[in-house]
C-alpha cells in the first residue's frame, strides 16, 4: 500500500476520488485515502495532495476538477484559445448542467463568453476543445452552425470563429500543482522570460 508521502510511483492516476474511495495506482495497487471535506485528490508526479483552492484570482470547481477564470479583454475564438492554452488549460466547457450553470454563475448575467465548442473540424459536428464527447446541450433555438458563445441567457449561440467575445479559461487542479512554480512568478509581477533567463 502507498501512503500519501509515497513516492511518485504511488500516485493516483485520475484526480476528483470521493472522500475515502480506493483508487488504483500506476503499479496496479489499491491505496484508500481521505481527503478532507471539500477538497478532491490530485494526481501527478509528486506524492498524493489534497487541494483546497486554485491560485490567485482563479475559482475551483471541485465537482470538475479544474480551475476557472474568466478574461474581460475580447479576443477572436483562435486567440482566446491559444491564450488559455498557454495557461495549460483550455476555453471553458460546459459539458452538463452543473459545468454550465457554474460556469454562468462566474461569467455573470452581462458577459458573452466563448464556449470551448466548435465545428471546426467537420462543419455540423461540434466537438469540443478538449475531447470530451457533446452529450449535454443548451442550444438556443435555430442554432449551431460555428464556434459556441454562451449568452447572458445562459444559452448556447455561435457566431463566427473570427469575432471577438469575452472568454474563460480552465485548467485542470493538475496542471495548476504541477506548474505551480509558474503561477507563484506570474503572481509576483516577474515575466516568466525574465525568470528563466534572468
């Protein structure tokens, strides 16, 4: 059995396990651990953590797994996801009810945002950004047909890929541990450039 200051062999391969579940870890050994309340379990290359909060002006979704940010600058679909790749994360989903109407609750009942959804790929098949297969849909009426907005309404529209909108950004508590040393020098007001180069 690992213990949580295993070492990273012992670590759990897929974060948000439950309070006291038993997971299955990379050398197909079960290890039951308890998180405290509110918290989920994050995976990676270092010892079990339980995270509690995302950085700065970042909001956890612990039902998700992933932290989210909203940006007031607009930009087109292409930019805007390029900017969130950047941050390790991706455009917003909202892939069921309680994702979209987190999400609506952070955007506020004014702002448009992008949605991580397009059909880009294959017109008429909208995917979205990050894989996950579109089950759950909130499409306003006579809609889709380009890239996802999610309006003040709490609806789906699409616009062109090539206007601008608000957009948020997620990124998985994963990547926000794993990068953490990242985050702490954008939060210090130093560019990352000047940090690696000096």
């Amino acid at each position: 059995m690992c213990s949580p200051m295993a070492t990273p062999a012992c670590n759990i391969d897929t974060p948000g396990a439950e309070d006291g579940d038993q997971q299955v870890l990379t050398r197909g050994m079960a290890y039951t651990f308890s998180c405290p309340a509110g918290t989920v379990a994050v995976s990676g290359r270092k010892p079990l953590e339980c995270a509690t909060d995302c950085p700065g002006d970042w909001t956890i979704s612990l039902t998700h797994s992933h932290c989210y940010k909203l940006f007031d600058t607009p930009k087109n679909y292409a930019d805007a996801q390029t900017h969130c790749a950047n941050l390790t994360g991706t455009l917003t989903t909202a892939s069921d009810e309680e994702e979209q109407a987190f999400v609506s609750s952070l955007k506020g009942s004014r702002n448009i945002i992008w949605l991580g959804l397009s059909d880009s790929v294959t017109e008429g098949t909208f995917l979205w950004i990050d894989g996950a297969p579109l089950s759950y849909t909130n499409w306003k009426s006579r809609e889709p047909n380009n890239c996802a907005t999610l309006l003040t309404d709490g609806k789906w529209n699409d616009k062109s890929c090539l206007a601008t909108a608000k957009y948020m950004c997620k990124v998985s508590i994963e990547n926000f541990e794993e990068f953490a040393w990242f985050w702490s020098v954008l939060r210090s007001g130093v560019s990352a450039l000047e940090y690696i180069f000096g």
